[in-house]
C-alpha cells in the first residue's frame, strides 16, 4: 500500500497537529519519546505561541502527548494513535506485518467478492443464518470491541454463504491474523449516526440477498464501502474496493 499524505485540516493548529500525529504514527515512537521543546516545534513549524497553544491543546485532547515544564522538559509522546480509523471505530494494533492496514484492505476486498458470491448463491438457511448475525450486531451496540466482533461474525456468515471454501478460508486466515493483534477497539466521538447507518446497509445487504434484488444489492454494497472511508483522516482510512 502506498503512503497517504495526511488530509488537510481547517485551521493552522489543526494542520500542524495531524502532521505530529502522523509522524507519531509513522514512526512509531514509543511512549516517552521526545517530540522537541515548544519552541523548537514553533521555529520548526513556523507558528505563533497562539496557534502552538492550539495544537498542544488538540493534541492532548487526543491523549497523544504529554507537556513537561522546565529544564529537560518538553514534549513527549503519550499514547500512540490508533492506526486504522474506519467507519464508527478506531482500532489499535500490536506491530506487525503485514501492516493492519494492509490486513484490513484483504478483508475488505475478500469480503466484497465473497458478497457478490453470496448474492448468487445463497440458500434460505444461509440467509437466516445473515438475520441471526444481524440480531446480535444490533445488540452490540455499546460496546466498540463487541459491534468490532459482531461485523467480522457476520461477514463470516456472508461469506460462507459464498460456498466458495477456499476464499472462505483465506477470508478466515485474514480475520485472525486482525484479531492476533488487535488490541483496543474505541468508538470515535459522535459515532451514533455513523453506528446507526452502518446497521442499516448491513441489514439492506440480507434483504437484497434474501429477495435477489439486484439494484438493491448494487446500491447497499456501494453504500457499505462509502461507510467505511473515514475522508477526515485517509491515511488511516484502509483501501477499499470501490474507492482505492
């Protein structure tokens, strides 16, 4: 996968913010490393003492740094940032490789070509196998790593009922290795409309499935990858299927 700039922010601090987050990211510093002194980070970036206040200000509302007054002071890392945002979720991750970006663009691209399967194939037991999935993602809705569980689950029925074993197999492989590393899965602020759009097109997907209506299908699966894309942070929004 090829590096993403950050996405442009609405203001100077703002900017100057993202650019510190990915470079946090980027590099993965390690809780503690040291970030610079204010004023080596106002001459680096050009910025007034106002905007820095700013931007310290965005940063340690994120829990992202840490600020120590006085001599052999400075800004320190506080906590790494999470490295996929997609849709409601942010999510954390151990170190690996491949990269959880790279694992959750397999996931994605497996699970669109097994869902197109699925529309084609599936049996009446394999869409009332879909609704069960859907009733227990409908009631993971307060806890982020529970509704993180309860998609992979129903993307696993979804592609079982591709009755293709072999990309049902990789589909799995991928899933654990996500789940091998996974480490904190938070809801992003205001997630309740993005939650609540997201149990909708998964429930729109089982119900062009279960009719074979197509231009349903075509519009819920299209409305499921926009869903995902995260444009305010797209270097750590995951390629998808429609959109890479």
């Amino acid at each position: 996968m090829a590096p993403r700039e950050p996405a442009l922010r609405s203001s100077r601090a703002e900017r100057v913010a993202a650019d510190l987050e990915h470079e946090i990211l980027s590099a993965r510093l390690p809780i503690g490393a040291h970030l610079g002194r204010r004023s080596e980070l106002m001459d680096r970036f050009g910025i007034s003492p106002t905007v820095m206040n700013e931007t310290l200000r965005i940063l340690r509302d994120r829990d992202l740094v840490s600020v120590r007054p006085g001599p052999g002071g400075g800004i320190t890392v506080a906590s790494a940032p999470p490295q996929v945002r997609v849709g409601a979720l942010d999510l954390w991750f151990q170190t690996s490789t491949p990269h959880p970006l790279d694992l959750f663009e397999a996931r994605l691209y497996l699970e669109f070509g097994l869902t197109k399967a699925a529309f084609e194939r599936a049996t009446p037991d394999d869409v009332g196998a879909m609704r069960a999935a859907m009733t227990t993602l409908r009631a993971s809705t307060t806890s982020a790593q529970q509704f993180f569980d309860g998609v992979l689950a129903f993307h696993g029925v979804v592609a079982a009922a591709a009755h293709i074993p072999v990309l049902e197999g990789m589909h799995q492989l991928v899933v654990t290795s996500i789940r091998a590393v996974l480490t904190r899965v938070v809801f992003v602020g205001d997630h309740q409309e993005l939650l609540a759009r997201s149990l909708d097109v998964h429930d729109d997907i089982v119900a062009s499935i279960a009719l074979h209506d197509q231009p349903s299908f075509v519009d819920a699966i299209n409305r499921h990858d926009h869903d995902l894309i995260r444009a305010d942070d797209p270097d750590r929004t995951p390629d998808t299927p429609q959109h890479p």
